[in-house]
C-alpha cells in the first residue's frame, strides 16, 4: 500500500510537470511564425521558429518538430537583432519562465532524514556456488525499440564562480532523466549544493538548491519514476563516503527520506559507496569498497540479500536489469538479480581493479582491469578478446553500441577490430543512457553547460573509420604477417639467441612468420642510460616504504619496437631496476641489488605482443570531435 502511495504521489506531480512546462512553451511560441535564419558566413540557413535564447545559445524548432541549437553570434547582425526583440516580447507575454533557463533561487531542503539502523539478521547470504555446472544462457538480444527516436538538449545553470565544483551525475533509462550536481564550500566553510533534474525527451530541467548540509552528497543512482535518488556522502579520504540517503525531488523542494550507513561494520576504504544502480522501483543494489554487494529495500533501507565480491571493483548490470556480471579475483560470474542466486561462473586469470560491462543487447561482457582489457560472449562464456590495456586510460568505461567502448568519457575503442579509433574532448561526465550516451559539458562562471543524449559512435566516425581500413596497407601486422628479426641492438651476444628465440615464439604464437624479407621489422635493442638512476627502498612496501633508503643504480633499457617503413608502429620498454624484492636469509639490501645491476634479458621473455597494428599515421586516432554547448563538432 505503501508503494502505491508513493507512486500515485509521483504519477500526479509528473503531470503538473509536463502541464506547466507544455503551457510556457506554448506562451512562448504564441504568435510566432517560421522564419529563414541565416549564419554570418551566409552559406547555411533553415526555416524554423524561434523558442528560446540563454546565454549565447539560441533554440530553434523546426516545422517537422525537430530542435536545432546555435551560437547567437553564428548569425547574421540582423537575425541577432531579430533574436533580442523576439526574447523580449516572450519576456513580456509569458507569465511563465522554461523550467530549463530559470535562476536557482527559493527551491531548497525540506527536513532531517529519518536515520536506520541496519538489521542483518533477516538478510540472506548469497551462495557463491553455481547453480548451473555450465556457463550457458539463452540470450536474446535486448531490444530498445520502445525508447524515444530523439532527444532534446538541455541548457544547464553557469557555475556560481570558479570554485564550485561538479559533485556527480546519475541517469535513469527508464524515465529519461538525468541528475546532477554541484558543490561549492564558501570562505566562511559553508557548503553550498546545488542539483539540476533534467528530462530529456521534453529538453527541460529543473533546478534545486540546498544549503544547510555539512557533507557533499552526490547522486549516485536515480529511480525509475525519474524523481526518486540515491544520494551519497562523498568527501576526500578513505572512510569518508560511507552512508546513503533517499532523496524525492517530486516537488519544488527536495524531501530528504532516509540516510543509512550500508558497511558500518566495515573500516576505511572498505565501507565506502563505491557504485548504486536501481534494479526496479524500491529496490538498488550498491557494493563497497571491500566488495559487499547488497541489495536494498529503498523505502525501508531494508537488506534483502548479500554477496561478497572482489574488493575494488565494479560489476555490470545488464540492461534488462536481470542480470549482474560480477568478479571475485579468480572467477568471474552471474548473479540473477531479482533471485539472489549465481547461476555461472568461469575461471579466470586474476583480475586487478576490474570493472565489468555487459553491452546494450546483452551479447557480451566486458572487463577492463589495471592491465588488461576482457571481452566474453555472454551466451557461453567463450573469451573473445584478451590484450594489453596500454595505451588506453584507467577509469569507468561503458558500451556505446554493441561494439564500441567509450572509456574516462573520452577514448573510444573498437572491441572487433582491437582499435583506438575517436577521441572525444571536453564533456565533463559521460553516463550509459542504455544505447546511447549521455554527456554533460559542466560550463564555467561564465557560460552555461549543456546536458545532451546522443548515440555514438557518430556517422562521421563510422564513415572515417571504414573509409581508411579500404587502404590495402591499413594493416601491418596481424595473423599470418611475415616479420624481419632485427637483433643488432643487443650488445651481449650470447644472449642473442636467447632473444630471438622469445621474439620467434611470440610471433608463432600470433600467427606469423620469421623472415629477412618480412612485411614490418621487430627490433629488439638494450641500451645503458647515460647516468645511474636513484631509487629508494626499504623493506615494508618496495620503493614507497616509510624510512626507504636511496641508492644510486645502473639502468638498462629493454626495447621492443615495431618498424614500418621507417615510421615506429609499436614500441614497449622495460628496465632492470625492480620496483620490490625478496632478501635471502641475512642479505643486505645493497647485497640484493647487485643481482639486478645487469641488462634484463628476461625482460624479453615476459612481453606481450600486439594482437594487430595499423599503418602508422602519426596519431593515436583517426580523429576527434569537441563536446561543446552547441552539440558534438
């Protein structure tokens, strides 16, 4: 009874909402008919009717229904005037102001969180045995047929000056909003927060203030009724972003419901909110630090079940919401979200810092750990792509199509085809909004931001891409490449075979040949820096310790690089000097090292290849776009 309540609640605030922001756009638009706006250059131009300007960025409509956005200073002297005049008149006319464009002011907190004390007894421990002794699914393409054609854009407020900062952003797919804040701590120590609910089929916000709070509280994960969050404490430090709140953002001020410490029986790091996402109305799942997964009862900040996870990491939730792809170090696994139980699992090597993904159909899994990127076919686990991560930045990343990785909001890498194709610059948060990609571009003091939902990777990138592997010579090297050995490098000569013995097996093991006459050319060279190196150690944690002593070392440095035509293709080092070591019985430190004042051969023997290379151009990508106020350009 009680969630119908809250529902029913919800369901007629929803439609004031949309009530009172169709009445100002249509006040708005009242009297005004299409006209040909042109740019200052002349050579573009649409016919289309003027909705709204705020700060330089004006909204247009076009007859189909369609909304465009541009700079006010793209345009024509005379289309800017005709702008200034046309803001004015709606000024006038509208007793309303869009929701979208309105000053924060007056919208704030109503009451203290009723505080819960968490009983464990009634929570049930999830078995991490499987249920089924094989990893098999019957998988069915999710399918996202029902989700809106289009989205609209959002203006979001300026910054109130240089030093507020953004505090965090959360999406829910099923009512298509999205949640963000900021925050911004005053000379007086005073901390001011301010949030900004979007819904991004009608392209309007909604602002909130808050100013009573001793804590940032980011949003962390927002409800499918569009109006109830997840709200967590987030300050600098282990320990210090440790309890929950619910917040209903339903009306014109903000309900703080419930607050609750999820892992008090954890310490540091460990019982900290790491990751939240709803599952179904009143019901999320979080994990900590330590890698507690819970799944909550929100309206009662209840625990129905738990399971332990690999400390440090990030499971995937799978669009349908059925599934959670999760790691426990040596496995991976999947939990049936709504049964509390893990249905397969398969071995693994061990994973560090992993997060995992699950695409927008649900037909793979992705893992990306300190070193490695992982993808598995969901339907039978079978590992379909297991390289190196370098090269590609650290941080969340998410499935942009079934293909495409965009990973810290900026890289895009193509899973298929092992490429780091587009780069994407200055969008201050990237969230999966299921098959497309929201991005928010947080604005200055001076200028306001946009909040805009797009599907990625853009035409442009796909045309580029496909367009510049027709070249015959795109690729360099890959399976069934003959390479050419080039071990002049190597000063020692009676490690030489030992080298070309690792490099030759490497190669065989990529498929490919060992020649004079070789496509690309694998150099292999070891070379003493010009002065010794200092490097601090001390017996507890390697060259970090506390009390760490320095010594003054002779670096060498192994080299593997790939040669195409002069220009480098591929390059990786190592050096001889240990980052940690293990003493004998009575050994010195000064002892120890000695063992390590050599080239390291050995080096040659641990490296991983490249799975593929492109011709090198010079540039990482095939090219970048800017995530601006305007859109992607």
């Amino acid at each position: 009874m009680k969630r119908r309540m809250i529902d029913s609640r919800l369901s007629r605030r929803s439609v004031l909402l949309g009530t009172v922001v169709l009445t100002a756009m249509a006040v708005a638009a009242q009297g005004q008919q299409p006209r040909t706006w042109t740019d200052s250059s002349g050579r573009f131009s649409v016919k289309a009717t003027f909705i709204s300007e705020a700060d330089g960025i004006l909204t247009l409509e076009k007859e189909d229904g369609k909304r465009l956005l541009i700079r006010l200073d793209q345009l024509t002297a005379a289309d800017q005037k005709v702008v200034v005049e046309l803001k004015s008149k709606q000024q006038a006319d509208s007793p309303f102001k869009p929701a979208g464009e309105s000053p924060l002011q007056g919208q704030r907190e109503q009451g203290e969180p009723q505080p819960v004390e968490i009983d464990w007894s009634k929570a049930r421990e999830v078995n991490a045995a499987p249920i089924n002794a094989k990893w098999i699914f019957d998988v069915k393409q999710v399918s996202n047929s029902g989700r809106p054609k289009e989205f609209r854009p959002v203006t979001t407020p300026k910054k109130v000056d240089f030093f507020e900062k953004f505090s965090g952003m959360t999406v829910s797919v099923p009512s298509n909003r999205v949640l963000f804040g900021y925050a911004h701590r005053k000379k007086d120590k005073t901390l001011a927060l301010r949030y900004f609910l979007a819904d991004m089929t009608e392209g309007q916000g909604v602002p909130f203030k808050v100013a009573t709070l001793e804590h940032t509280m980011s949003p962390l994960a927002l409800a499918d009724n569009g109006t109830t969050a997840l709200m967590r404490k987030s300050e600098f430090g282990f320990g210090k972003s440790d309890y929950l709140e619910t917040w209903s953002f339903a009306s014109d001020r903000i309900k703080r419901l419930l607050q609750w410490y999820p892992y008090k029986e954890s310490s540091g790091g460990n019982r900290d909110i790491k990751w939240a996402r709803f599952v179904e109305e009143g019901r999320a799942l979080t994990v900590s630090g330590g890698g507690k997964l819970v799944l909550w009862d929100t309206e009662t900040a209840e625990p129905v079940y738990h399971f332990a996870i690999k400390g440090g990491s990030y499971p995937g939730l799978s669009s349908d919401r059925k599934y959670v792809c999760y790691s426990r170090g040596e496995h991976i696994g999947v939990l049936d979200v709504a049964e509390g139980k893990v249905l397969a699992t398969r071995t693994v090597d061990s994973l560090t810092w992993p997060h995992l993904r699950f695409n927008p159909g649900g037909t793979k899994i992705a893992c990306l750990d300190h070193t490695r990127v992982k993808v598995w076919r969901f339907a039978d686990g079978e590992l379909l792509l297991d390289m190196s991560k370098r090269g590609l930045p650290s941080g969340n990343f998410h499935f942009v199509d079934e293909n495409h990785l965009l990973i810290s909001g900026k890289t895009l890498f193509d899973v298929h085809n092992q490429l780091t194709v587009w780069s994407y610059e200055g969008a201050g948060a990237a969230e999966e909004f299921g098959d497309y990609t929201c991005l928010l571009t947080t604005g200055s003091h001076r200028s306001s931001g946009m909040l805009m939902v797009e599907r990625l990777p853009q035409a442009l990138v796909t045309e580029t891409v496909a367009k510049a592997m027709e070249a015959p010579d795109f690729w360099v090297f890959a399976k069934g490449t003959k390479v050419k050995l080039n071990l002049d490098g190597l000063p020692d000569q009676d490690q030489v075979e030992r080298v070309r013995a690792a490099l030759t097996t490497k190669l065989s093991a990529r498929g490919c040949q060992v020649g004079d006459n070789g496509k690309i050319e694998l150099l292999a060279t070891v070379k003493e820096s010009e002065k010794k190196k200092e490097v601090s150690y001390g017996r507890a944690f390697g060259p970090f310790a506390r009390g760490a002593v320095p010594f003054k070392l002779r670096e060498f440095i192994s080299r593997a690089k790939f040669v195409y035509k002069g220009e480098t293709a591929w390059e990786h080092t190592g050096t001889n000097i240990p980052t940690s070591f293990s003493l004998k019985d009575g050994e010195a430190i000064t002892e120890a090292l000695k063992r390590f004042q050599k080239p390291n051969y050995a080096w040659f023997e641990k490296l991983e290849l490249p799975l593929v290379l492109r011709k090198p151009t010079g540039s990482a990508t095939f090219g970048k776009s800017k995530v601006t106020s305007a859109g992607i350009q």
